[in-house]
C-alpha cells in the first residue's frame, strides 16, 4: 500500500493492542518493533522516569509541542499543554 508504514512493523498484532488501548500510531510502532527486537520484557525494563510536564514551563511545553509537530499551541494555557502532550 502507497504511504503505510505498516510494511515496517515488527508486531503487527501488539501494535493493533497499543492502538486499541489509546496510544498514537508512532508510540504504538516504536513500542511494538521495540517489543520484536529486543522481547517485551526488555522493553519494559528500559522504561525510565522522566520528569513530569506538570513542573515545566508554559514556554517549555510550546517548545516541546513544537518538537513534536503539534500545532495549536500557541494559545493553550499551561494546564491545556499538558493535557496535549501527555495525550499526544
């Protein structure tokens, strides 16, 4: 199929369950191909703490929001940024 990137996936059916439960297609895709290559118990260990985007600035959040490729931004409040990027 022209323009799907589901040729690349190393777990097709893991990728289906992220998707089922919520996660974006890029977070699905690098989970599940993360899954495949490494075993889903490695994949799980790897995961670290990372800080929460409650304690960042509003001008870090757009920052990170631009990083990302959201667009919309620019007019959300702080509590409105974290919300987009944690659902992202």
């Amino acid at each position: 199929m022209p323009g799907s990137r589901n040729n690349s996936l190393k777990n097709p059916k893991m990728y289906e369950e992220l998707r089922d439960d919520g996660a974006s297609k890029e977070k699905a895709a690098r989970i599940s191909n993360a899954a495949a290559k490494r075993g889903k118990s490695a994949v799980g260990r790897k995961g670290g703490e990372s800080g929460s985007y409650d304690d960042w600035s509003v001008a870090d959040l757009r920052r990170r929001s631009k990083e990302l490729g959201i667009s919309g931004y620019s007019g959300k409040t702080k509590s409105q940024l974290v919300d987009l990027l944690r659902n992202q």
